[in-house]
C-alpha cells in the first residue's frame, strides 16, 4: 500500500486536534502532527492575506485518500481549506508498516 503524507491548516489548535482525533479514531490517518504558529500568506478573494494557523501533517493510504478528504472537507471550518497529498518515496519499512496496519481497510 502507497503511503502519502497530507497537508492541512487549520485556524486553531482546537480545531486541528479536534477533526485529528476523528481522523485517527476513524482510521483514516495513522498519525498526526500538528505544528502550531505557523504564519501563512495567501491571495484570498483578490488581497493578500496573513494569518496564524495549525498545520497538521497526516499519515495514511493513497487508497483512502478519498475518504478522508471528504471527512476533513465536511468538518472544516474554511470554504477552501488547504488539503494537498504527497506521496511517500521511501521510509522506514517498519513505520510504513505501522501506517498500512492502522488504517483501516473497510
């Protein structure tokens, strides 16, 4: 199984930790990090805009990538929220074993 790693900001540490709990409680994520105070600057609507995020860094399956999209597309609060997939080159065999056994495969 292909593992990805996702990006998504969120605009609180609550709301991040809040929709990862139901990622990983879901098994749609193995895993996630979130790294507070990032500062984004981001064209919004025609202005250049700045805010503090969360980034949080998930950890699953190419195959249930759909799925959790649609999972962080209807718990978060933005209209556009940033969720952009990367795949996984290498890794320690061990993790990416840990990550295939962690989601689930319903």
């Amino acid at each position: 199984m292909q593992v990805i790693v996702v990006y998504c900001t969120f605009p609180s540490e609550e709301k991040a930790r809040q929709i990862a709990t139901v990622l990983v409680e879901s098994q749609l994520a193995a895993c996630v990090n979130l790294l507070p105070s990032v500062q984004s600057v981001y064209s919004w609507q025609g202005k250049v805009e700045h805010a503090q995020e969360v980034l949080a860094i998930i950890k699953t399956s190419a195959p249930g990538y759909a799925a959790l999209q649609a999972k962080i597309q209807e718990l978060h609060p933005y209209e556009v929220p940033e969720i952009i997939a990367l795949p996984v080159q290498q890794g320690s065999p061990a993790y990416l074993q840990w990550v295939h056994d962690s989601i689930s495969t319903k």
